[in-house]
C-alpha cells in the first residue's frame, strides 16, 4: 500500500490519502518522501485522509515518538 499526497501551496496545504492495510514503515516512507519534496514546506498544513485505512500495529508510543518531524 502507497501513501498518496498532493502539495498545494496555494492552500499552504498537503492534502494525503491512503486505503488498505496501512504500517510504519509505510508511515515513514511518506514523511521521508514529503520532508525531500522541493515543493513542500513545513509550515503547511496537512490534511491526511485515513477513512479507508486498516492499522497495522502502529500504535506504540516508540513509533509514534519517530513520527516527528
């Protein structure tokens, strides 16, 4: 499963979505591929759409202690 995004900067926004069975490492992959993305900036909001997703054991406070950027 991919984490999709789109950066809109007019929005000062990232707007993500994804569907399915959703890990950690998955999570990571998206903040390593939006923190190198020429087009974001940090001070964007982010909108993450996870209605559809499944979880994946990645709820202990470790993983979400290395999810901050």
């Amino acid at each position: 499963m991919t984490i999709n995004y789109l950066i809109k900067p007019e929005l000062n926004a990232v707007i993500a979505t994804a569907d399915g069975v959703l890990n950690f490492k998955e999570i990571l992959a998206y903040y390593n591929d939006l923190s190198i993305d020429p087009d974001f900036q940090p001070h964007f909001h982010r909108i993450f759409d996870y209605r559809k997703v499944i979880l994946d054991k990645i709820a202990s406070s470790d993983h979400l202690s290395k999810m901050s950027y």
